[in-house]
C-alpha cells in the first residue's frame, strides 16, 4: 500500500513537470527533430546530468546504496533495433509513451490516439512472443554500464558525460541567442 | 477569462525532473517509467479474455507474476502523471486552450499518432524501456543498453523527420 503511495506522488511529480515544460503538445515535441524547438534535448538532458550527479554524490557520501539500484540489462540489438523504430514512432505521433498521457490529461486527442497505438503495439508484441523471442533475447550483456565497458572510474565517467551534456545545453544556448 | 500561463523555462523543469528522478531512485531503487504501464495493462486484458494466451507468451506473463497486473506499481504512477499533468495544465489556464486553438486535428494526424504509438510499443517492448524508463532513468545509471537506445532514437527521427514533414507544417 505504502509502495502504490509513493508511485501516485512520483506520478503526479512526474506528470507535473512534463506538462509545466510543454511536454505534452505533440508540434513543440516533434520541433525537436527540425531544430525548431529544443525543449526534448534541454529537459532530457538536464534531468540526466541531475539525476546522473545526484545518484554519484549520494553515493559517494553514503546516502544512497548504489549496489541496491536497478541498472537495467543490456541487450544490444534489441535496444538498437527497438531504439530506431521507437525514435520512427515518436516523430510521427510527436509525443512519447510518457508525454501521450500528459497529452491526454491537458485535453489533447493526439494523446488518446498514441495511447491507443501504444497499447496496440505491445499487445502485438505479447500475442508474437514466441516467434519474437529468440531475437528479444539475443546479443545480453547484463547490467553493463559505460564504466564497466571503458575501464574507467565511475567519477570519470561521470565527470565526461556532464561536461558533454552541458556543452550540449551550452551550444544549443548560443544557437537560440544567435537567432 | 485569464491568459493561460506560458511554459515553464526548460532547463529549470529538466532539474526539477531530475530530482523527481532522483527521489525515485531514493525511494525505489528504480527509476520512472510509462511504457510498462501499457504492457501490464495489456497483460491484464490478454488474461482476463483468454487465460491461454497469456500462458503462451512470457512477455505476457513477465507482467503477471507479481500480482495483478492493474496496481502494478508503474500503472499507479501513470495514473499518478495523469493527474498531476491534469492539474498543471488546469492550474495554469492551458487545457481549454488546448481545445479551443488547435481545435479537431486533423484525420491524418490521428492516424499519424496511432501509427507512432504502435510503433513506439513495438520498440519499447524490444527494448524493454521507453523515453522515462529506459533512456532517462537508464541514462542516469549510465547503462550501455539505455545510451544505445537514445542515441539509437534520435539518429531514427532526425532521419524520418523530413518524410513526415507535412504532419508537422
């Protein structure tokens, strides 16, 4: 009971933030991949790089066990495949699994109409099972992390992938002032 | 009636996403999530209509061996972002402005985000994560699978972008 508590209140927090940024408006969403609006790249990436920097520090002072964390399985080309045909979808519908139901909930019918498909989409994937799973479960690599595949320390890693990130958000602040 | 608010700035929502992402990881040990939220409801339709189909599928099944698959802990939280996502936007002024400006789209656009929503099922179930669970929330953990997955996404769309350019004038 405690557990579905805490899934509403990060639900409603989750939600929330989606929908105060514009995350739920399906043209804004699709702008990102005609460089028209860069509210995707700046919101994935700066709740990366906090997430990211927040999960290392805590760890490093002892307040979160980072060994108790879920580092999802690695599976090569399903998560290639499935990433190209996810990135076909979410240009075409202009809204992701998350976003359609902020989509919905701002009275957008867009978000109904994506649901609908996404629901479509992995009942289709359940019912094919069988003749999927081989490839499913092909190419794992268990919980890999770039740490792991680089040999380098986990503040390295760390440390690369933020001044990446914010270099990113940094070239893409000088684009829109240039304009 | 009053002007709706104006979106909050980018960079501000992203940190405070971040943290909800972090207070997640905190109280969880897992990170966000949606695409799921689909598959158990899925699950829980498939086996409510035909228990023998679900037996067959072990992607089905995945979704039905911790309890029902309609209080699953990633279905409460989507119905969580549905209120919270409702809330903003009608605290702010911005859901009769949804209705009223961009009106009815049009027919092709819905079949547009079916076709994306099925689509994005389909990768997100080979995956085993979308956009929140797997690059986002994978992202942080810095997992090899979820960075393929995004980069794997972006590359996708950029491409596709100018063949359903008259989706989106």
């Amino acid at each position: 009971m405690n557990d579905l508590l805490v899934a509403a209140g990060i639900g409603v927090a989750f939600g929330w933030a989606l929908e105060c940024v514009g995350l739920g408006d399906p043209p804004k969403l699709a702008g990102q991949f005609y460089l028209r609006d860069f509210t995707v790249l700046k919101v994935m990436l700066s709740a990366m790089l906090t997430a990211m920097l927040g999960i290392f520090w805590a760890g490093r002072l002892g307040m979160l066990d980072l060994g108790a964390l879920y580092v999802p399985e690695t599976y090569l080309l399903p998560q290639l495949v499935g990433g190209l045909v996810f990135g076909l979808g979410f240009v075409l519908s202009g809204l992701c699994p998350g976003t359609s139901c902020v989509a919905l909930a701002s009275g957008r019918i867009e978000g109904a109409a994506t649901m609908l498909g996404l629901f479509a989409g992995v009942l289709f994937i359940g019912l094919a099972f069988p003749a999927i799973e081989p490839f499913y479960r092909s190419t794992p690599r268990g919980p890999l992390t770039l740490q792991l595949v680089t040999g380098l320390p986990y503040g390295v890693v760390v440390a690369l992938v933020t001044a990446v990130g914010v270099s990113t958000l940094a070239w893409i602040a000088k684009r829109e002032a240039a304009r | 009636m009053r002007a709706p608010r104006p979106y909050a700035d980018p960079h501000v929502a992203g940190v405070c996403l971040g943290l909800v992402l972090l207070a997640c990881f905190a109280l969880t040990g897992q990170g966000l999530g949606a695409s799921g939220a689909f598959a158990s409801v899925a699950s829980g339709v498939v086996v409510a209509v035909s228990p023998a189909t679900a037996v067959h599928s072990a992607y089905f099944q995945s979704y039905l061996q911790d309890g029902s698959p309609w209080t699953a802990w990633i279905v409460v939280e989507i119905i969580g972002v549905l209120v919270g996502a409702a809330t903003s936007a009608a605290l702010a002024g911005r859901t009769r402005l949804s209705f009223a400006q961009t009106g009815r789209p049009a027919v092709g656009r819905l079949f547009a985000a079916v076709a994306g929503g099925m689509l994005m099922g389909v990768g997100a179930a080979l995956a085993r994560g979308c956009t929140s669970g797997l690059a986002l929330s994978g992202g942080a953990l810095l997992s090899v699978g979820a960075w393929i997955f995004m980069v794997a996404l972006f590359v996708a769309g950029f491409l596709a972008a100018p063949l359903v350019r008259r989706f989106w004038p």
